[in-house]
C-alpha cells in the first residue's frame, strides 16, 4: 500500500511538473536595472530660478547645506537630462558675492553642455 502512495505521488509530481510554464532565461542585471528604473522625479521647492543655461540663467538651488545642494543639482540633471554623465563640477565666485557651480554635461553622443547652478544659499548666503 505505501508503495502505491509513493508511486502515485511520483506519477502526479512528474504531470504537474510537465503542465507548469517554462521557465525564462534569467535576466541580466542590465535587464533587471532597465525594467526596475523608475523616472527620475525632483522637489519643485528645490528650483528656482532659470534654465540653468549660462550664468544669468542660473538654476537656483535652495538648500540648507551644500552637500543638499549637490545632491538637488544631480537630481536637476537626471531629470533634465536623462543618460547625461557629469564630467566636470567647478564651483566658481564671480563678482556679486554670489556662488555657482557649473556641471560641464556629457550627453549619450558625445556632446557636451554646460549648466549652472546658484548654490550660494547653500554656503550661507542669501538664496535670492
């Protein structure tokens, strides 16, 4: 009689085994990374300012510490400018007391763009 059990407990592992799906590939990590990504999103009351394409139209980041305020521009620059890759960073004081940093862009195609950033409220200064 056990025999029979056992037997007949093979016999249905083996028919639910044939029915199940088959089984994918499992995915690269590339694979994973592209289908988990999320779209960049950033914090409106981060931003003020301009488009951050040149000097006087500066992106204002309004943060408490500069750090905070690398990590909004970094997060500007995902959303703005998706597959960019920073290849400078210059923080730069020019006349006027006020602090920007400009990020030198790389696109995917090899082309590069500037875009600046107000960071002065983020050293102290006043963000407007």
């Amino acid at each position: 009689m056990l025999i029979r059990v056992i037997f007949a407990m093979l016999v249905l592992s083996c028919a639910l085994l044939a029915a199940a799906p088959a089984q994918a590939e499992p995915a690269t990590p590339a694979e994973v990374n592209r289908a988990h990504r999320e779209p960049p999103t950033i914090d409106p009351s981060l931003y003020a300012g301009g488009n951050g394409l040149g000097l006087k139209n500066a992106v204002i980041v309004v943060a408490n510490s500069h750090p905070s305020a690398v990590d909004a521009e970094y997060a500007w620059v995902r959303y703005y400018y998706p597959g960019a890759k920073v290849a400078t960073q210059t923080l730069r004081s020019p006349s006027g007391g006020r602090r920007y940093e400009a990020l030198t862009l790389e696109n995917e195609d090899g082309t590069k763009r500037d875009v600046w950033f107000d960071v002065t409220a983020s050293m102290g200064g006043s963000p407007q």
